[in-house]
C-alpha cells in the first residue's frame, strides 16, 4: 500500500526516555464503543509508565464508559469532554503542556488534536472494519493497526490512503505466567463494555436474550461458580432464572481485576470483543464465542472461527439475524450495518419469543461441549503475536522524542 510503513519495532529493547531534562505529558483517550479501546489504553500506558526511564504526566479525557478499568493508571486530570474549538482544545494542550497525544479508534478526537496541531499516535485494533465511507486520521502522525489475518476488499480504500501506517502485534497487558489448571467449576461469562453511541436499546436487550440461556448451559455443563462481567448490574439476572447450586457473582471489573478472574477461571465464554479473545489465548483458556453485539463482533467471531475452532461460535438463529443482512449493507460503512445488528437484537427482546432462548442455550451448550476436544487454544496470538503494546510504546516514545518541546513552547 501506498505510504505504508510495515516494520515492526524489535521486542526485547527497553523504551528509552524522551530528549531533554523536562517531563513529558501525554493526552490520551478512547473511544466510548465497548472496552475495546480501554483495554488497549490500559496495556499502552501501563507499559509506558514502567518502561520508560521518566514516565511522562497522564491527562484523560473522555473515556467515560470504561474509566473504571484505568483506575489505577496515575492520571494528573481527567476531562469528560474535549473542547468543541480547536482555539479551546489548543489552550487545554498548553495549559497542561502537551507534548503528545495517544487516541485509540476514536478518529474524531484524533482528527482535532491532528488539527489543534498535537503530535497524535493513533491506534487502530480494528483496521479490517473500515469502508470508503468511514473517516480515520489518514494523516497521524503515527498510525498503529493491530495485525490481523487477513483484510477484506472494503477496507483496502482507507488503508491505503494513511500517511504513516505501521503495523503491530495484538495489543495486550504484559506476558502471564503458563496457564494454570484453573479453579473447579468457576467459569467467566462476560458481556464487555455493551455500549454503543450509535445504540442505548440493543445495550440492555442484548444481556436479556443471552444471560439466561449462557447460565443454564454452563450450569447444564457442570460449572457452580459464574463470574458474569460486563458494564450490566446485578439485575442482569432475575433469581428465578439461577439454576439451584450455581453461585453467580455480576458485575463490572477492572481491567487487572478481569484479567485475574481469566487467570483463575476453567472456561470464558464471552461475546467476540477482540481484546476479550485476545487476551483469553494469552492465556490458554478455553473460550466459547457468543452471538455477536455489533458489526466488529461478527468480524471478530470470523477470525476466531477460523483460527481457533468454529463449533466454538455460537451464531445468532438466522431469524434473529442473518450475517447476509449485515453484508448487504457493509459498504456503506459501519453506522449502516450496525442499525441493521442493533434493531434485529432490539426486534429480538422485545418479542421476547421463548423459542430463542431455548436455542440459544442449545447451542451454547453444544459449544461447551466442543470446547473440552480442542487443545491449541492460542487462537489468534498464534498469527498475530502479542507485543503490541511494547511497539505501540516504541512509536509514542520516538513521537514525545522528536516533539520534545511542549506544545506551548513551540507556539511561543
């Protein structure tokens, strides 16, 4: 592709620190579709706050649905919003002297620091999901796509047009120890972010076509003990539909918190968030796939297929959803396609016919079932490796490097 860089920084290196006596200071954000891009935050400047010799200052802003997975990252301020102005966002960067920026997926926000005139990595866990009719930054001024298999003919438009494209491994939190037996019985069933700006409905219809149906297939499958996650409350599950001897605990977590509780568990089964499935082969933990949320899901769900074992995936019935549906429309970009996802799951809870739970829990009970033959669970890391959030470091690193002077310096 035209202005592709496709080298990958080499893993093993410590980050060295930015030029100059004077501490850097980092902007950062996430877009607020699911946890995805909290996750990849939070692996990023976990990596950079340890490696690099003087970690620079932290200032958030957005990120407001997963927030509470960075809890524990030492940020100096947090803004909910960035300003409407590129003269207001300029006076924020030289207020808090900016040196950088680091945005994951959200390309609006990108776009204004790029504008205000911020040095911007950006990084993209989704390179395969754009269409001529998506807008990314093609002009970062470094561009981060996660490796993936394989790009279909509809993203090769955008992708080909960025300026500065480097290529990284699967973004994930540091190596864990070799995989453990795990805890008897407990199981992990996990529902990500479930927030999309583009849908509020299909957020809370989805847990309640799928919540029963995934209890009653893993207490069918011999687990007592389910640690359900997901930003969802305790009423995600109503009493009366918790089979008698299962003990569930419901409930958001933080990102260390999640990952301890894949650490422990014997089986994940979870939508197809990426960084979810990701992180599970880090692990070695056997996962099943429910029915995807969202465009990105159904991507995701294919690459698992493929690379993991596809009697794993539990698809929606096709009078729920058909993916012919979705692949009619995804030309005309990711807004058109997920209206398509979103009102068939909303259509789906609000008729609430019984037939669909009982296959659902059919099905993921078969899946389960599947789950127990298969022995690689390396799945995706095993083509794509995962040392991204070392190399995503590298790049930022050389950027607060060659822009070693704060914003406000360099206006002066």
């Amino acid at each position: 592709m035209a202005g592709e860089d496709r080298q990958v920084p080499a893993p093993g290196r410590d980050v060295p620190a930015p030029a100059g006596a004077a501490r850097s200071t980092v902007v950062f954000c996430g877009h607020d579709f699911g946890w995805g891009s909290a996750a990849k935050l939070h692996a990023v400047l976990t990596e950079l706050t340890a490696r690099t010799a003087h970690p620079p200052r932290l200032i958030g802003v957005g990120t407001v649905l997963g927030r509470a997975l960075l809890a524990k990252l030492p940020v100096d301020t947090w803004y909910d919003q960035w300003p409407s102005s590129t003269d207001e966002l300029r006076n924020l960067l030289r207020r808090h002297e900016v040196t950088a920026a680091l945005v994951v997926l959200d390309s609006e926000f990108a776009a204004a620091l790029l504008a205000a005139g911020c040095p911007t990595v950006f990084v993209d866990s989704l390179p395969y999901l754009w269409t001529g009719n998506d807008t990314i930054p093609h002009d970062a001024t470094r561009y981060c796509a996660q490796l993936c298999e394989s790009l279909p003919r509809t993203c090769w438009e955008p992708l080909r047009r960025i300026e500065r494209l480097t290529w990284t491994e699967a973004i994930l939190s540091a190596p864990v120890p070799i995989r453990r037996a795990g805890t008897p019985g407990l199981a992990v069933l996990n529902f990500g972010g479930l927030h999309s700006p583009s849908s509020e409905g299909s957020a809370h219809a989805y847990p309640r076509l799928v919540a029963e149906p995934a209890v009653r297939a893993l207490s069918d499958a011999g687990f007592h003990t389910l640690e359900i996650c997901g930003n969802i409350d305790t009423t995600v599950l109503p009493e009366q539909d918790i089979p008698t001897g299962v003990a569930v605990n419901a409930g958001p977590r933080s990102h260390e918190e999640f990952l301890d509780l894949l650490d422990q568990a014997q089986l994940l089964v979870t939508s197809p968030g990426l960084t979810t499935l990701l992180e599970a082969g880090q692990r070695r933990l056997p996962t099943v796939c429910l029915p995807p949320q969202n465009v990105s899901q159904i991507l995701n769900g294919d690459r698992f297929a493929a690379a993991v074992e596809a009697a794993c995936r539990v698809p929606w019935p096709s009078e729920v959803l058909d993916p012919r549906q979705v692949d009619a429309v995804r030309a005309r970009g990711e807004h058109a396609a997920l209206s398509v996802v979103y009102g068939a799951i909303e259509r789906a809870a609000r008729q609430a016919h019984p037939w669909v739970r009982h296959r659902l829990r059919r099905d993921i009970t078969t899946a389960i079932e599947h789950s127990r033959e298969v022995r690689d669970w390396r799945g995706l890391l095993g083509r794509t490796g995962g040392r991204g959030a070392h190399q995503v470091v590298q790049h930022l690193t050389e950027v607060l490097a060659e822009h070693s002077a704060p914003l406000s310096q360099e206006a002066g």
